[in-house]
C-alpha cells in the first residue's frame, strides 16, 4: 500500500500518475491522513512503499568544496520510501 495524505488535494496529473503505476504493476493504493501505519506495516516486514507528493520545499545541500550549507527551491517532487525486511535494506527514492 502506498501511503498519500488526503489532507491536501493531489495534483491531478501526479495521482493519475501513480494509480497508473500502481495499477500496472497490481499494487494496492489508497490514500490515508497518516503514512504511520504504512510505516508500522514496514517495520513488521510487510513490503510497503509509502509516496509523499511534495508540491514544494526547500532542499538543503553542502557544497563539498567549501563546507557550505546552500538552500535550493525544489518543486513538484514525489519522495518514495521502499521497505519491509528489517534484516534488508530500505530505499527512498527521489523522481
């Protein structure tokens, strides 16, 4: 199951884009107001992916030249975390 709040309305594009993707590849989607209980699922090794849509935010990187902390203002983002065997690794993906 892939975890999307419903406290904010999705982008129409980027939730057709992902029922596309989650019907193509016979995944379960559904959107909930908490990705906890996604996250729970995970942590019981139950394979879960759990997608944020961000419309915006800021990122924050170090220059690995000169140690400086810069700000970068990113938009329509989707972050996925991949997961469910503790003994495994997780993964979170950037589109």
């Amino acid at each position: 199951a892939a975890a999307i709040s419903d406290e904010q309305p999705l982008p129409t594009s980027a939730l057709s884009a992902l029922e596309s993707v989650a019907d193509a590849w016979g995944l379960e989607l559904r959107r909930v107001r908490s990705a906890s209980d996604s996250l729970k699922a995970m942590v019981s090794n139950r394979p879960v992916a759990c997608c944020a849509i961000l419309e915006a935010y800021v990122g924050v990187y170090e220059d690995p030249a000169s140690g400086e902390e810069l700000e970068h203002e990113v938009k329509g983002h989707v972050a996925m975390v991949v997961g469910g065997d503790l003994l495994g690794t997780s993964h979170v993906t950037f589109d």
